[in-house]
C-alpha cells in the first residue's frame, strides 16, 4: 500500500500545477508538476517502489492532458482572419504517387485559391503515373493557372524528397508551400499559411490536421487517434517546449532559407524528413510556428495494414530524431498506466478511482479538442478511445 502522507504530498503539488496550468500562465503548471518530484524527494514517509511510480506517471499523464487541452484551446482561440496583406507569389509543390482518396476534388481545392499569384507543381518518380489523367484535366479546366507536372529522378533514399528537390528546382517564385497529395483545403488556405512569413523571424509555417472522409474502420480509428493524440501532443510540443515540429500537411518557407540549410538535398536520406527540414530552420535562428489553419486530411479506404505501417513509421521517426524525447511519449498511455497501477495496487479503491479518472480525463480532454479542431470525426469515435 502507499502511506497516506504520500498521497497528500502528491495531491498537493499537482493541485499547485493544475492552478498554475490556468491561463495566467502554462509555463508555471510544468514547474509546478516539476515540484511533484521535488515533493516526493522530500517526502520521509515513504519509499519508492513500483505502485508509487505507476500513481505519479498516472497523475502526470492526466496532468498532460489538461495542458494540451489549454494549448489546443489556445490556438483556437487565435484562429482568426488574416491580419496583413502579405501576399507574395507562391510556388506550392505536391509530391505525388499513384491516386489517393478522392484525388481530383483534393488537387482541385488547391486551384481554386483565392490568392493573387500563385503555381502548382505536382512532382512524381513514375512518367506513367496513374494522377497523370487527373492533373490533364485539371490543366484543362484551369487554363490560366501554371499547373506543371515534374518528373524526379531518384536521388536518395527518400523518394518524396528526390520529389520536392526535383519541384524546386523548376518552381518560379521565393515562398514555397509544401502539401502532401491527400490535403484538401478552402479558399482561404494559402493567405493564412503564408501571412505569418511577413514576419522574418518566423523560417516555417505548418498546420495541424484532421481526419475526413473515411470509408473504413481503420481510417476512423487512425483519424481518432490522430484527432485525440498525435496533435494535441504536437500542440504541446509546438506551442509550449518550442520543438521543431512540422508535418506534411503544410509546409511553408522561403527558398532563401531552403537555400541556407543546403536545400532539399541536404535531408535526402533522412526518413524524418519534416522533422529534419523544421529542426534546421529553427538552426538557422528562426521560429517554426503553426498557421491558424487545420487541414483535413482525406483518409479514404485504408487497411489496418496501412495504418499501422504508418504508425510504426512516426514512432520510427520519433525515437531517431528524438532520441531524448521518445520516453516522455509513455504520458499519452493514460488508460494502461492507471489499469497497470490499479492491477499492482490489488484493485483497491485509490486503483479504481484512478481508472475512472483516467477515463474522464481522456474522455473529457478530447471532446473538447475536437471541438476546437472542428473535427466531427474524432467526435463520432470518442466512445472507442479506450481502446
């Protein structure tokens, strides 16, 4: 069992984290979940053993949930129109492979941008790309866009890469936007994502996302969990530890800085090719900061071979890049940590409880976010979150 003094200690500091985690200011909660430790170091009732560091993860975890609740409602709450009239053209460059999920309505919404000047390079590997029939048609139905087609050589190991250096090298203008093949956007997407690179000490712009249009089980899980996990701890990560977070959603920069880092070419055999583009630009002095934008992201039919592949992939990714921050990911595991340590505990009622609370915490949180995130498909799935 753990001594009665030690719950109090626990409960006192990370009731200090909690008022500190309001939005007078985040930063004090961490200091104040800081001071969880600081309290357990000094407490003399009782020892370490493996109940009591399963409670404190448990706790922490709920903890972390809170502040990434408070980050994603802070970055809505900033989501609003344009403030400038920053508008230089664009050059946006789209790797593509074979047909995604609705691919012509996707590549349609980046034609029909309500942007002064702007072109649209789709790169690809294969001349006899299944997209080519979609792009003609696009060519036909927007003549007065440049829409060029570029065929990449393979340069290195990463082959979406080998595409984007083969883009920029034929693109016309000095902003670059970057947007994976399965992004569909609005009119207005182009002006908030290149706004905030009038301003110089900002290097990259990025966005968050949010699952659409899945047609199977695993689709929706994947957009659940991506919706409910995977962006509130970037949110995190982004917002409040200044990490160098980016994802292919979009991703926008100057050439010049392209240029600065050595250019595609220089991240051409990492596999964490976002992260590598974001954490050098951020090398260079400069912020990577996140647009007031979501992007939906087009799922389609997906096989739970697919989506697991992709998982496997971002954790890959992670634990290379990131080597320091790969452990801190056991904090999202919130139901299983307190069920493991319900379990050492005998299922006594500090265990039981416990579970409830981890229930409401993780319920709770991601119901608001996906409010915030105007994601209606997270919603739908949120009874499924405990699994």
């Amino acid at each position: 069992m753990i001594d009665r003094p030690y719950l109090h200690s626990i409960a006192r500091a990370l009731s200090a984290a909690a008022a500190a985690a309001a939005p007078c200011g985040l930063r004090q909660g961490v200091h104040g979940l800081m001071g969880t430790v600081s309290m357990w170091h000094s407490c003399k009732e009782c020892t370490m053993n493996l109940p009591t560091l399963l409670l404190v993860l448990t706790i922490a975890s709920c903890v972390f949930w809170l502040v990434a609740c408070w980050c994603v409602r802070e970055f809505a709450r900033e989501r609003s129109a344009v403030r400038s009239h920053f508008s230089p053209p664009v050059s946006v460059l789209k790797p593509v492979s074979g047909l995604d999920h609705q691919a012509y309505a996707n590549f349609r919404s980046f034609c029909e941008q309500d942007y002064p000047g702007y072109e649209i390079l789709f790169g690809m590997q294969n001349a006899d790309d299944p997209v080519l029939p979609v792009l003609d048609r696009l060519r036909r139905e927007f003549p007065h866009l440049n829409i060029q087609v570029v065929t990449a050589e393979p340069m290195g190991a990463n082959e979406k890469v080998s595409n984007l250096q083969a883009m920029v090298s034929a693109a016309h203008h000095d902003i670059l936007v970057l947007s994976d093949s399965d992004m569909r956007v609005t009119p207005d997407y182009l002006r908030q994502v290149v706004e905030p690179l009038g301003d110089e000490s900002n290097g990259l712009v990025t966005c968050l996302y949010r699952g659409e249009e899945a047609t199977s089980l695993a689709s929706a899980f994947e957009a659940l969990y991506d919706g409910s996990t995977y962006m509130p701890e970037a949110t995190v990560a982004a917002r409040l530890i200044r990490l160098p977070v980016a994802f292919g959603s979009t991703m926008a920069l100057r050439r010049k800085d392209l240029e600065r880092i050595g250019g595609f070419a220089a991240i051409m055999d990492y596999l964490a090719d976002d992260y590598e583009l974001a954490a050098r630009i951020m090398g260079l002095g400069k912020r990577v900061v996140l647009a007031p934008y979501v992007v939906p992201n087009i799922l389609g039919a997906e096989s739970w071979r697919q989506v697991w592949n992709r998982e496997v992939r971002w954790v890959r990714c992670i634990r290379a890049s990131r080597p320091l921050e790969y452990p801190g990911l056991l904090l999202s595991f919130t139901l299983p940590l307190a069920i493991a340590t319900a379990t050492v505990m005998g299922f006594d009622v500090v265990g039981r409880n416990l579970i409830v609370m981890a229930l409401l915490v993780r319920w709770g949180t991601a119901w608001l976010i996906s409010g915030y995130l105007g994601d209606t498909l997270m919603r739908r799935m949120l009874p499924w979150l405990p699994l």
